[in-house]
C-alpha cells in the first residue's frame, strides 16, 4: 500500500486503517504490543485476535493491556486461547466495588497504542471495536525509531497496570525525539500535564486554534485561554459532533456553547455519524494527535498521551483531516442554542456537579 514507507500517515477512515494494522501485525517478525481502552467481542475485536494468534504460533512476542473498564465487555475468556499460546494479557486497574470506588475505580486508561517490532506504531483516538466503523477518528501511523519511544511507555504501563502510583514523575516525564514531543497524562488534580500544554499552546497562538473533539467539557482554565485567544484576533474554530455516543454530554456542553460563542469562538457540528478524532492544530504547523478529549474527565482521571510537533508533511495531513471535517459540518445555531427549552436548561444545571465525571 502506498503509505507504507511513508514515516507518518494520518488515518479518519476506521476500515482502512484497521486493515493496515492487521496487514502490519501479519508482517511482524519479532513482537507485537497493543494496549487499548476497549477491544470488543466482535468482528473486529476477533479479527485482531486471530491475527495475534497466527503470530504467537510462529514464535513472536504478544502482550495486551486493556483497560477493565472499557475492555468489560469481554471476558477473560476471549482471550484465553492467546494466553494458552504464550501472550501476556493484562486487564489495567480492575474494577472493585468498594469505598474507593469513585475515586480509583474511575481513574481509566484511555491511551490506544499499537507497537510492531521497533518500527511501527499506532496512536490516536480509536478502539478496537466494530461500533466505531462509521465514526471520523485520528489514527496516525508512525514508521521509524520514535517507535522505541513508544514501546519504552508501553512497558511501563504493562508494568502498573493494577498498582496505585503515589510517585508519578516517572511515568510523566516528557520524551522529546526529532522534532516532537510525547506528553502523557495519569490521574491527578494537580499536574494535569496535557491539559497544562494545551493552554501554553493556545496562549501562545497568533493566527488560528483548530480543535477536534467529540465531546467538549473545557474546565475555567481552558475555556479562559481560549476567549483571551480570540478577543486578540485568534481565529478560534472547534469542530464537535451535532450528536455524540454520550447524550448527557451533549445536553451539558450546551450549556457552555453560548458563552463562548459570544466571545467570537467559532463551533461547527459534524453532521455524518459521530465524530471521534482528538486533533490540536495552532497556526497551521502545530499539531497535537492523540487519546484525549477536550474536557474535565480526560485531564483529570485518565491516562492519555499525545504526539506534539511541527513536522511539516504531518501537519499538513492534520490540516486535511480538518478541512474535510469542517466541509461535512455546520455552523453552530446560536439563535436556536438561545430558543431551547427549560428543561433542557434544567438538566445542563443538573447535571453540572458532575462534570468531572462526565
């Protein structure tokens, strides 16, 4: 395929680049590691398995890590014949039903990561899951050492899957390589490094901000940046879906629209299916693809990783990606947002304590 000595290629479309990775796993020779938020019981999570397991014959390393939360939808019995094999399956943070429930049992991985051989790897915004098939996700595909880097994380992951790490800095130190820079997250109040990175790179922008998110639940900070950037002239656009897979988002991130709107931020809504990709893009060459939304949960609870840089092929894919992302949306109804109902004002107030969770 054409894209396959390019160093980095930007996937929207999931068929194809699931395709590409199973035509990578099968090319592999020495190893291949995946970790996920979800994988599912189904044409697409079985394919992948079946895959994996030609590989495990022939001798190749194979390790998953898999969130408990979202990977619950499938047991450990789907993958007990991989782990007969030889893989090493683990499940990260599993769910106990405890005091602590609301605090540890919500801090989730959400990182999507493929490594195959010191080479090849994928990161971005996608499970493993065939209810995805229609959606619009970001999925870069990166051939090259940056892959080392990346396979280093992975251990490390594999490595806490199920402990609580009071010591974080070790797992939160920013890898630079080339040109770019891998910033990742864990749960914390405080340190919240993707969210802080974000901020620096908006306040810092001189002609535009394009985000791409599916669901937009920006903290004060965030939302400060963002209305300081247009009142000095920034062209400020955020692409969200007209209807996302979580309707409670929906309904409360309403609640933020007009605001911002108001402050010359311009919203468009993707209208095919749902929109899933996670893209930054400032002043056209500065670029962030990765794992998490635009919103309280993803920065405060989950682990995330980025990719940031300014490679020029790359951030002009990033631009296309946008581009026909935005020729496939229309602009916010601000007129309309002003028309809506009481009750749906009652439940954005309802639901405000619990953004975070959200």
């Amino acid at each position: 395929m054409y894209y396959l000595n390019e160093p980095y290629h930007l996937f929207a479309d999931p068929i194809r680049y699931y395709n590409a990775m199973i035509d990578d796993i099968e090319a592999a020779k020495d190893y291949v590691f995946i970790e996920t938020y979800r994988i599912g019981n189904d044409v697409v999570g079985v394919r992948f398995k079946d895959a994996l397991r030609k590989k495990i014959r022939a001798g190749l390393e194979v390790k998953l890590l898999v969130d408990a939360w979202g990977g619950s939808a499938v047991s450990g019995d789907f993958f007990s014949e991989l782990i007969r094999l030889g893989a090493e399956v683990r499940f990260f943070e599993k769910i106990k039903f405890n005091s602590d429930f609301f605090t540890r049992g919500h801090r989730r991985n959400h990182r999507k990561l493929i490594i195959i051989d010191d080479d090849i790897t994928y990161m971005g915004s996608s499970n493993l899951t065939e209810y995805n098939l229609n959606w619009r996700e970001s999925v870069l595909r990166i051939k090259g050492s940056l892959s080392l880097s990346f396979k280093k994380i992975f251990k490390q992951d594999f490595s806490i899957h199920n402990k609580y790490v009071f010591v974080k800095d070790n797992y939160l130190r920013m890898i630079r390589h080339g040109g770019f820079e891998i910033v990742r997250d864990m749960p914390s109040i405080t340190k919240q490094r993707i969210m802080r990175r974000y901020i620096h790179m908006i306040n810092h922008a001189h002609l535009s901000i394009e985000i791409v998110t599916p669901y937009f639940l920006p903290g004060y900070k965030l939302r400060k940046s963002l209305i300081e950037a247009s009142q000095r002239g920034v062209d400020v656009k955020i692409i969200i879906p007209k209807r996302s897979d979580v309707n409670l988002v929906d309904i409360l991130r309403n609640k933020y629209l007009g605001q911002l709107h108001d402050s010359g931020i311009r919203f468009l809504m993707y209208m095919p299916h749902n929109l899933h990709a996670k893209l930054l893009l400032i002043d056209g060459h500065t670029f962030s693809i990765g794992s998490p939304n635009f919103d309280y949960r993803s920065f405060r609870y989950m682990y995330e990783i980025v990719l940031l840089g300014s490679e020029k092929s790359l951030a002009l894919q990033v631009q296309q990606h946008i581009l026909t992302t935005v020729e496939n949306s229309e602009l916010f109804d601000y007129e309309q947002w002003k028309r809506r109902s009481l009750i749906n004002k009652f439940f954005e107030w309802l639901l405000l304590p619990f953004r975070h969770l959200l």
